[in-house]
C-alpha cells in the first residue's frame, strides 16, 4: 500500500555497496508508487563521497522520508540522518560528529602539488559536511565546522537542543509495516 511507509533498517557503513543498495530499495519503490519511507539509521559512518551522494539524491526526490536513529550515527551518516524531513531518535542513541581524513596506501609517494590538492579536498569535504548540517539545524557553519575538529559527541537531548532532532521517540515504526533491512557484513580475507 503506497500511503504506509516503507521502513528500511540501515545498519551499516555509509560506502558503495550500501550506499547503492539503499538508493536501488528506494528506486523500485517509487516505481511501485510508494511515496512515505522511514529510513532506520545506525552507522558508524563511512565514505564522504558516498555520504554525499545519499543525502543530496535523498533529499532531491519526490518522497516524505522521517529518519530515526536507533543506535549511533556517526561521522558521515549524520548527512544521512538529516536527509528526513521529520527527525527522530530513540532515548539511548548519539551522535559523533568529526572532522574528515584521508587514507594514503602504503608505500605513498605524494608531490608537493598532490598533497595540495588532497588538502584542498578534505576542507572542502569538510565545508560541505558542516554546511548540510548547519542548513538542516539552525547552527551556523563555523559553529558545526568547530564542533567537527572539537571531535563532539551529542546524546539525544543534546542533538535536540541542536536542531539536529526533532523529536526522541522510542517506538521505530507501527505494525504491520514491510520493513526492508541494509546491512554489510566484511567478509574475510582469502588465503
């Protein structure tokens, strides 16, 4: 019935596979008419590509999407959670924002124009973290980009006196409702 939500439970690392594999539940949905979804949300976080990517496509879509963190959502799985346009959060769940890294492989060799250029990507990684949460809570960007490099960590009363949530409910979802479930699960390294 496309009036009752879909629920979809993202319990996983914001990279490619899940990523798409959320885009992809969302996709054939709306092809069936569904129109209301309720994104589940416990992460540590991940890719900022990725996370980008998600909340930009999540929030450019025809659909009413509540988010709910049921866990923690860390790092760049706060774009995710603030793609809802109603944000909810159950009572014994945080939240960790932080500034953005980058990986080198081992052995690395950088010219001093790659390290510009890799430096010139993480602040504007950065930037664009800060400015979808400043536009989603009502914080200025300097306020989240400092509290991003201070490494904060906000309890469900805090993330409220931010802006950040709407509303600290613990049920999840009503009954009877399809619930969809995103996980990812490393798998081990061959011999």
């Amino acid at each position: 019935m496309p009036n009752t939500p879909i629920v979809i439970k993202f319990f996983a690392p914001i990279i490619d596979v899940t990523t798409n594999a959320l885009m992809d539940v969302i996709d054939q949905a709306m092809k069936a008419g569904q129109k209301s979804f309720i994104l589940l949300i416990s992460s540590p976080g991940g890719n900022v590509f990725y996370g980008l990517s998600a909340y930009n496509y999540l929030k450019g879509i025809p659909v009413d999407i509540t988010t709910h963190n049921f866990g923690s959502v860390d790092s760049v799985a706060t774009l995710l959670y603030c793609a809802g346009k109603k944000r909810l959060c159950v009572p014994t769940a945080r939240f960790l924002l932080h500034g953005v890294s980058a990986q080198f492989p081992q052995p690395v060799a950088l010219e001093e124009k790659q390290l510009e250029e890799r430096l010139k990507s993480l602040r504007i990684d950065l930037q664009n973290i800060a400015r979808v949460i400043a536009s989603n809570t009502g914080k200025s960007q300097d306020e989240v980009i400092q509290a991003m490099l201070d490494r904060t960590t906000l309890n469900p009363e805090e993330a409220k006196s931010w802006g950040l949530v709407h509303e600290i409910k613990v049920e999840l979802f009503p009954p009877g409702v399809k619930v969809i479930s995103i996980q990812y699960q490393e798998q081990p390294a061959q011999r």
